[in-house]
C-alpha cells in the first residue's frame, strides 16, 4: 500500500512540472500583460527572448531555472538499504545492458547480500532471470504515440521516482550516453543517493548532453578502450575512474567446444565462422552479409552461423552450411567457432579479443565519437585480426583467405574483466 507521504511526494511532484512547463511558463508572460496593460509592449521583447530560453532549456543547451531545479526531497524517516539500482538505456545494440549486468554480477558476487535491481528501457528484461535480478521497465518516447519528449520525461522521472520509494537505495548507476532530464530530476530529488555515470568515450564540445548533467553525480566512470581514451574536452570537478574494458561472460563460463556445436547442430569436425556485421539483408546478393556468407560457404568444408540481434527481426532464409544463433550473450558459444567475422563496435571487439578468436573486421567508418577503425587495427598490431575498410565482392574473398591463412586458436588472452575490479570499488563507495 502506497503511504500517505509517498501519495504527497507524488502530487507534489506533479503540482512543480505543472508549474516548470514551457506552456506555463510563456503563458504567465502573456497572463500577467492582461492583468497590468502597460506591459504588453514588453512581449514584443520578453516573449521571443523566453522562448528562446525554454528551448535552449529543452535541448540541453542551457541549465534549468532555479525554480525548476528545485525539486521535493524524499522522505527522510525512509532509511537506504542495501540495494542498488542501475539504469543501462537502449542503444542500438546490447552495450549499455551489458556492461551493466555484468557489473551488477560481480557487485553481487562482492556482496551477496547486495539487492540489483535493473531500470531499463530496454524490453529484455527476460534476460535478468537467470542472475535474479527484478526489473522495472518504462518504453522510450519513440514506442509511444503523440507523447512528446517533455511528457515522457514526465513520465520517466514519476517512474524512476517511485522506483526509488520502493527499494530505497544507497546507489544508483547510469549507463547511457544521453542524461534524460526526467532521470536528472529524480535522482536531485535524493540527496542522500550516491549517484554514479558509466560512460564509454570522453566529453566533447558541442555534444547534445544536458550543459548541467555532469554536475548532478557524484563519479564518472570511463571503461577503457584498446585505444587510449582522449582528454576530456569538457572541464568538470567530478571525481572520474577509468576500468578495464568490460566483458560479462569468463572464459570459465564458456560452453565446451563439443557442447557449443552439439547446441548449434553443427559438425564436431567442420570450419566454423561466427558471422555478425549487421550490414545488409541476407537475402539481397549485393548485401555485405550475403557476399561474406556465399565467400564462405564455396569451401565445402566451412559452416557459418550467423549470430542475430534479439532486438531485431528474425532471418528468414534457406541456405546450405548457414546456422542461426540467436541467443544472449553469444560469447557463450565462442569456443564452437574457428574464426569471425565482424564490425568493429565496443563489445563484440573485446570479447573476441579476450577469448582469442582470430577476425575478420568490417569496422563502420562513420560513426561519429567512436572511431572503430583504430580500434580494430589494434588487432592488426597484436597479431589476430584482419581489417577490411572497403567491402565488394572484389576484397571480400581475399580477405577471408587471408582470415583462414591464421592458424586456429593460436591467440590466448589474460585480460581480466573491468567489472571485477570496478564491482569492488562499487561495493566499497558506502
């Protein structure tokens, strides 16, 4: 049962984003011209000018009022307990969700005592069953019709907000690149909470992140890269880390090589390459996946599977020596395959390194912040990857031979999991 302070806090809040609004804001400009007359030649001046404000507010561009920063603090009769909850976004793949569960592994793993409890907007909250970790989710603005991004952050901060009333942290850790204002706004109504930003790369100038949101944590964390991270270009005084690069599954973890090709239904005796590019549909022939996957297959003795996004639509094909592999994580069945080949993000690039798997790289040459082709000749210099920045069906063969030319599982890799030591320190803050 909801208690009445909890009733209070709630309405509260509804009662300050009512009277914060944009609408209510400009509308009180207009309303107080109508009630003091010899003030209506000034909107001529003041209401362009606030609504320039109001939009460099919405677009991050400038920090809120005074007045919509201050917020209803929880109630201070609720003691923490021990519990974290952790909020990973919805990138374009599994990164975020990751590295935060992976994290929240080992944090549990540090402390079993320790309650995770996930808040996402990602929808495979399935995934958290075998780890018993419970989960709040909330859709992002995208899946829902006619809200704007003003009423879905509205929507954010109540959930997050009762989010917190319910479990009651000590900590609460974000992975995302982008600070919802709603999140901003619930996590400053909880002074007391010990508030922690996971995000790959550095801070640029000219970024699309809340001027003000680096202010509201209390640490930033910056996993590492196979490539030195760059300076910070954004001057901030809070307390920043860097970790290893996180990957979630140990070596340890990992299905045998037999098992994995049992589950896979592949030959125990057969080449086998893990194919993940996400670059075309395997139906059109001129796709980069297609002309990699027929590459492949004219060897007789070559098996590929092909590994597909659980946040994307199903494949639908007919083709010999070509398997599916539909699962979270993949790098479970890492041990059944001989060879990959793959883009160049953050997470697949290091798990194939930590597992030593030797790789063919498509790496995406315009992605913005992250520089995926530097990163993958990092493999190059290390002796276990190949990299193929132009892709036909000219460079595609050659390149696969080349892949093939590497001996198999001559790679052995060390590297320790950033979120071991980083649980550690996580645990230790409080």
């Amino acid at each position: 049962m909801v208690s009445r302070e909890a009733k209070i806090q709630r309405l509260e809040r509804e009662l300050h984003r009512i009277r914060t609004s944009p609408s209510l804001r400009l509308g009180s400009l207009i309303t107080d011209a109508m009630r003091r007359p010899w003030m209506a030649p000034l909107l001529l001046v003041t209401l362009p000018w606030n609504m320039v404000m109001v939009g460099l507010e919405m677009l991050g561009k400038k920090p809120p009022s005074p007045a919509a920063l201050e917020r209803v603090t929880q109630d201070p009769t609720l003691s923490e307990r021990n519990c974290v909850v952790v909020f990973p976004t919805n990138g374009v793949g599994f990164g975020h969700f990751t590295r935060m569960l992976a994290l929240s592994k080992y944090m549990k793993k540090e402390d079993p005592t320790l309650e995770i409890i996930f808040f996402t907007t990602m929808p495979t909250l399935h995934l958290l069953k075998p780890y018993g970790i419970a989960a709040h989710h909330i859709s992002g603005s995208p899946y829902f019709d006619e809200m704007s991004t003003l009423e879905w952050n509205g929507l954010l901060e109540e959930e997050l907000s009762i989010c917190f009333e319910a479990h009651r942290p000590k900590q609460f850790i974000f992975d995302g690149a982008f600070p919802y204002r709603g999140m901003l706004r619930a996590i400053k109504a909880r002074p007391e909470l010990d508030k922690v930003w996971m995000r790959r790369g550095t801070f640029r100038r000219g970024k699309s992140i809340p001027v003000d949101s680096i202010s509201h944590f209390d640490l930033i964390i910056h996993p590492e890269d196979s490539v030195p991270l760059k300076e910070n270009e954004v001057e901030h005084e809070v307390m920043s880390i860097t970790c290893k690069p996180i990957t979630l599954i140990e070596p340890s973890e990992q299905m045998s090589r037999s098992q994995a090709r049992r589950r896979l239904e592949l030959p125990q005796n057969a080449i086998v390459v893990y194919v993940q590019i996400g670059a075309g549909e395997i139906n059109d022939i001129n796709s980069e996946v297609r002309i990699t996957v027929d590459a492949l297959t004219k060897r007789d003795e070559v098996h590929v599977v092909l590994g597909e996004s659980m946040l994307g639509e199903r494949f639908d094909f007919d083709l010999p020596r070509v398997h599916i592999l539909r699962d979270f994580p993949n790098s479970l069945y890492y041990n059944a395959f001989d060879y990959s080949i793959q883009a160049g993000g953050y997470n697949s690039f290091h798990e194939v390194r930590r597992y030593g798997l030797p790789t063919l790289f498509y790496p995406n040459l315009f992605t913005g912040m992250d520089d995926q082709l530097a990163r993958c000749k990092v493999a190059v210099d290390e002796g276990w990857g190949i990299v193929l920045e132009t892709r036909d069906e000219h460079t595609i063969p050659p390149a696969i031979d080349e892949l093939f030319a590497y001996s198999k599982r001559t790679i052995t890799s060390d590297i320790e999991s950033g979120a071991v030591t980083l649980a550690k320190e996580m645990v230790n803050r409080k």
